[in-house]
C-alpha cells in the first residue's frame, strides 16, 4: 500500500512540473471514497491468458470502444495478461500470483479479485494516476473501482482505477446477481423465457418435439441454484442463432449485458471455425457452463433412444470433439463409452 501511494505522488510531482496536473481526477477524494462505499461488488467470472513479457516490451491497453487505456513497458519478468475481449494489460510478475490462480488449461487463469465499481459520475473523458503510477484513460461510459476484501468490507482501498464499460459487462459479475447470494428470482429471467417463448414459437426439435422445451431444460439446474445470469443465458442461448433476434435487441429489452455476452458467445457465427467457437466459450465459466448443460441435454439417454443410430452416434461423435474442445474430458469419456 505505501509503494503505491509513492508510486502516485511521484507521477504526481512529475505531472505537476509538466504543468499538466489539472487534467487529472482524483479519485482517492472523500467524493469518491463514499460513491464507493454504496456501490456493488463485482467478482471477475472470465479468465484470462497470461504470456511472460520480453523485456522493454511497450504494451497498450485499447479498450473495445478505441480508447487508449494505458500505455506501460516491461520489467524482466512480468506477464501480459489478455482479457477474452483481447484488450492486454500488463502485470508486474511479484504481483501476478496475488490477483491470479492457475486453471487446469495451460496459460489460462482466473481472477482472485473483488472489486467495487461506479459509473464515472463526470459525464466525460477522465484521466487519473493509477496505483501502480502510471497514467490511465477513461471514457465518459467508464467505471472507477476500488478493491474489495470480503475480511474488511467496510475499508475501501486506495488501490483504485479505471475500468471500460464494455470490459466490465465481458468480464465481471456483480455478486448481488450472482448465485448463493439472491434466491428470488430476477425480473430478467421471466422476460428471458418471454422472449425464447416467442422465439421458438413453432419450431421442433429433432423429435418432433417444441423447442422451447430445450432452453427450459437447459435453464432448470441454474434456476435451482440460483444462478440467474446462467439461467437467463439458459434460456436466451438459441435465440440469435435460431430467430431473427440480434444481441442489440436483447440489449435493448433490459436483458443485462453481461448476460448478452454469454448469449454471444453461445451463438455460432459465420466466418467463426468451430473449434475457435469453443475456445472463445471455454475462456468464459458461465458460457462453458451453460454450453455444458445444453450439451447434456442433447445427449440425454432418454432423447437419444428416440433417434436412428446413426444419427445418435453421428451427435455423440460431435458432442465428444465439442466435449474434448472445451477441456471436459470427463464428459467426452462418458459420452465414448457410450460408442462401445
């Protein structure tokens, strides 16, 4: 904590003999220090992928928006990390373990962090010294964070900086909305089944069967734990693909966009192999979670008996190359003892 406010007060005193210390929000003031206090949780629910550095190697974080969020150079043995949006950023490698811990995928990490978040209140462009002493840009749609640890939830951190609005929707969770902490369910799950409604409204599976029974199936395990942006997802994860519906337009109903991300990366698209398709799941937990449930469900016994064999070992078949695609080799043995 004393190495980054050194770190700050020095870029300070640098900017202020440039004459450029004006320009800069502090966001350590009493003003920011209470908004933050009111303000959710956030938990970072996608990984990450991490690479080593070259040493002197410049990095720039571009936001999906255009905005250049920082610009920094490497240490000898610091890391890139690269969020699933493919903005990088770098971390000083003593810091790395702290706010990461390994997956089971090489290269790939998940967050340890939680975080508060506010809506950048100046209604325009900010730009601030972050922690680590450097300077940092955001956007009028940006969001000022704060650390959070769940030992000491009334401190707020001075570890604090900035966040784009889309890399916080693509990234990150509030906890409020998350599973084991809400158990009445969320407006936005039933206007998700409205809309899949009408969606699917006369299309039939496979069997025969009405479609929308897939989503509802899907959805079912999530809604008894709880987990409302998954459920939601559950039941939206055919819409794009199967209807003329597009993410803007889920968007623009009130479906959150966090959850529209995970919609998104559910939906094939065109020009999008299959096997980079599962990647892009496979680097998000709620995506993978959600394409897991629909995959056992449509490998489900009891459907299956009801198709010719050769469909049902031709889907096996493709649920195994998918299954072994998202790093679930449990589940892709599973579905090859089937073939025996």
């Amino acid at each position: 904590m004393e190495d980054q406010k050194l770190a700050v007060e020095a870029a300070h005193s640098i900017l202020e003999d440039n004459g450029e210390i004006s320009e800069l929000t502090d966001i350590n003031s009493d003003e920011y220090t209470l908004a933050l206090a009111e303000a959710p949780v956030f938990e970072k629910t996608a990984t990450i992928q991490a690479r080593v550095a070259q040493f002197g190697e410049v990095v720039q974080t571009i936001l999906a928006n255009g905005t250049v969020e920082t610009t920094d150079i490497a240490n000898k043995g610091d890391l890139i990390v690269t969020n699933p949006g493919g903005e990088e950023y770098l971390i000083r490698h003593e810091n790395f373990a702290h706010h990461y811990e390994t997956t089971d995928q090489e290269g790939v990490f998940k967050a340890k962090d939680l975080v508060r978040a506010i809506k950048n209140p100046t209604g325009e462009p900010i730009r601030i010294i972050a922690p680590w002493g450097k300077e940092m840009n955001g956007d009028a749609e940006c969001y000022i964070v704060a650390g959070y640890d769940p030992a000491n939830p009334e401190e707020i951190g001075s570890d604090r900086y900035l966040i784009g609005a889309q890399e916080l929707a693509d990234t990150y969770a509030s906890i409020e909305q998350n599973s084991e902490l809400s158990e009445k369910e969320p407006p936005m799950l039933e206007q998700a089944r409205e809309l899949a409604r009408a969606a699917h409204a006369g299309q039939v599976d496979k069997l025969g069967v009405d479609y929308i029974n897939h989503p509802e199936a899907v959805a079912k395990e999530f809604e008894e734990r709880g987990e409302w942006d998954r459920a939601t997802a559950a039941w939206l994860h055919d819409v794009v693909e199967d209807s003329g519906i597009t993410t803007q337009e889920l968007l623009d109903s009130g479906i959150p966009p966090r959850v529209v991300k995970i919609v998104d990366l559910l939906t094939r698209k065109d020009g999008v192999p299959g096997d980079e398709y599962y990647k892009l799941i496979a680097g998000d937990p709620d995506a993978l979670a959600v394409k897991l449930s629909d995959m056992r469900h449509n490998t489900d016994p009891d459907r299956q008996k009801l198709l010719d064999e050769p469909t049902k070992i031709r889907l096996i078949n493709k649920y195994i190359h998918a299954a072994e695609m998202l790093g679930e080799n449990d589940f892709a043995d599973e579905l090859r003892s089937r073939l025996v």
